[in-house]
C-alpha cells in the first residue's frame, strides 16, 4: 500500500482557489495513472482530473475543464490538483488514487491512497 502525504484542503468561498497535493513514499511508474477523485456528502464518487506519470498527459471530465489543473512533480514524487473560481457544489472530500496502466473514468477502478482531503466551498 502507497503511504501519502496529502496537503492543501480547507475553506474558502465560492470563487476562490485551492491547490491540493499528495506526496506518494514510493516510486510512481511511467506508465501509472495518477488520479483525483471526490466525494460530495450524500452523493457516488466522482472522477475529477487524472495525469499519465511519465508523460504528464491530463484527463478532465468536460464539466470540470477549465477550472482543475492536475499536475504533478516527478522530483517530488507529488501530484497536485489546482482549483479555481470554486462553487459549493465542489464541496467533497477528495481523493487521489491511481488506476495502474489503464486510464479510466470510473471511481471504482481506482485504488485509494491516503484518507482525503476535505474541501468545503460557501456561497
């Protein structure tokens, strides 16, 4: 199991931004997706952003485009996740979580690291 590091969760208003991160203790292949996914209170869990490791190629869901920004270091062994101009709805508990090779768009195909990180968004 990947122990992490998570960083960067909060409050803030709507409109407002945020920068979570997730330092990984163990090396990340190339090839691995590295993900975020969250989960509002009430609701299934959602696929927010993913980044291909060794090319850094990102992968957003066309209702968060333009708003996250998944990126990661591979000096630091970290990937982060940029939040801008936040709405309420974005409030959730997020995680990162890595799908292995295959890149995915379902929560279910990844397997979680750390316990989350919370993220409250106010009108």
């Amino acid at each position: 199991q990947v122990q992490v590091a998570e960083s960067g969760g909060g409050s803030v208003q709507a409109g407002g931004s945020l920068t979570l991160s997730c330092a990984a203790s163990t090396r990340i292949y190339s090839s691995h997706i590295l993900g975020w996914i969250r989960q509002a209170p009430g609701k299934e869990r959602e696929f927010v952003a993913a980044i291909r490791w060794g090319t850094g190629r990102t992968y957003y869901p066309d209702k968060l485009k333009g708003r996250f920004t998944v990126s990661r270091s591979t000096a630091e062994n970290t990937v982060y996740l940029q939040m801008n101009n936040l709405k309420p709805e974005d409030t959730a508990v997020y995680y990162c979580a890595s799908s292995g090779i295959d890149l995915d768009y379902r929560p279910e195909k990844y397997t979680y690291w750390g316990q989350g990180i919370q993220v409250t968004v106010s009108s």
